[in-house]
C-alpha cells in the first residue's frame, strides 16, 4: 500500500492512500475501514499490508472508532492493538488521542476530514486528531492543545504537526444549519467562510483548524500542511462529499523506538 511520508527523523508518519489496496468496487483499492460497508477480510489484508509498508506490525497500531466526537484519550502499552481485527470497544466515540509510548502507532480514519497529526519532541509525546467540520466546530484541536498543554506540559514552540489531505473551502459548501452551529464557538470563524449567499458557505476547514493550533502558541513554521484536496483525485484520494459510499484512509503517527 502506497502512503504519504511525512519526515521527521524521530518519527514515523502519513496517509494511507486508496490507489493499491485488496477493497473492490466502491472501496477500490486501499480502504482501511471495516464500518464503512467494506469486505472486512479486504480492510484486514489493507490494514496488515500498510502496517508492513510502515514497518511497524498491525499489533502495535490502535484504530479508534471516531463520531465526530471532541474526545481525546491517552493509548497505553497495554491497549497496543486495539481496534485493528475488529471495531474498538474501548475508544467508542473518539476522535483523538495521544501517547508517550514508542512504536505504537495513533491512527485516524478520514476522507474529507482534517486529519491532524502531533510531536512533541520534547516531551516525547505523539497525538493523532480527526477534525471533520462537526469537530472543527467543537474546537477540538483547541481542546486538545489545551489538555496536552495542562497535563501534558508538553513545550508548543517545539510542536511539530502535519496536516493530511482533505476538502479545500472551495469543496466544503456549508448550508444554514452548519451556520448555525457555529455560533457556539469561542472565536470569531468569519475569516474562514466565504458566502455564497445568505445561507450558504464555504468553510476553510484547514484554516480554522490552524487557527485552533496558532492560538494555542504552535509557531505556523512548525505546521506542515498537504496541499492536496480529497475531492480533486479520485485515484488517489477517497470523498464521502463527493462519492458518499466510500473507503477511508488513514492518517497515522508513531514515535520510532
Ligand atoms: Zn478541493
């Protein structure tokens, strides 16, 4: 399975792409996601053939089942594995998480979501956030900073963080309801909507998230964004927007060992 590489030398990480892969027909070729209606022995053989591309076997990776939800969880040792042969029960519902354990791998499902991957070099920590525009409104990548940043302490001027494939604003049209929801937000989201009319938008989704990270003090020369949109490829890129059934990727993060 093919995948994008982001660089670091301490770490590990990319994007599953869908261009090779064992998934047929609307999954065709690399889905990684068993929920989405998928064979799952196809997802399974994905699954085990991207963790040997990576070189870090599928027992060490966790596949969280994410809602859209704002929930981040610190993964253990103990919870290596979780959620790769069948549905995780226990991250049900979320959409972010975070470890200080080496070679164990963080992954988010996504197509068309923000997938937002996180260093620490300093604190030795890696997190792994899925922020479709439900969680970009939910402001979970400020939540996020501000649990890792509390608890964590870990030092936001060191941050490393890449930014996956996912909808430009031009592809990302929001209707009044969306509109609405944003109200709820603790800063001001109108530099990133472009109207249409009244009632219809365009969100910068990667720009709002970006903001949530800037804001939180992580130097914009620290953030490495993909400037691939996953509505323009599809050979490369699955689109829930554009395709509705469809695979997923996965956006992934280890710190090697
Ligand atoms: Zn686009």
């Amino acid at each position: 399975m093919r995948w994008i590489v982001y660089e670091n030398n301490e770490l590990v990480a990319g994007t599953s792409l869908r261009d090779e892969g064992f998934s047929t027909d609307a999954f065709a070729c690399g889905n990684v996601a068993a929920y989405v209606g998928d064979d799952e022995a196809s997802v399974i053989r994905n699954r085990k053939d991207l963790a040997e591309a990576v070189g870090i076997p599928l027992d060490h990776w966790v596949y969280p089942q994410i809602t859209h939800s704002d929930i981040l969880v610190e993964v253990k040792r103990q919870d290596q594995g979780e959620g790769t042969l069948s549905a995780s029960l226990k991250f049900q519902g979320v959409d972010a998480l975070y470890t200080k354990e080496r070679d164990l791998v963080l992954s988010v499902f996504h197509a068309d979501c923000t997938p937002i991957l996180i260093h620490c070099p300093k604190t030795k920590i890696v997190a792994a956030i899925h922020a479709g525009w439900p969680g970009t409104i939910k402001e979970i990548v400020s939540k996020c900073m501000d649990t890792l940043i509390e608890k964590e302490k870990v030092e936001v001027s060191t941050l490393r963080v890449y930014i996956g494939p996912c909808l430009c604003q031009e592809h990302l049209e929001i209707d009044r309801p969306v509109l609405d929801k944003m109200k709820t937000m603790t800063f001001d989201v109108s530099p990133f909507l472009r109207y249409r009319d009244l009632d219809h938008a365009y969100f910068d989704m990667v720009g709002c998230n970006v903001h949530q990270l800037v804001s939180r003090g992580v130097p914009m020369e620290n953030i490495e964004i993909h400037p691939e949109c996953t509505y323009e490829d599809p050979l490369r890129f699955y689109s829930y927007r554009k395709e509705k059934v469809t695979g997923r990727h996965v956006s992934f993060i280890a710190m090697k060992k």
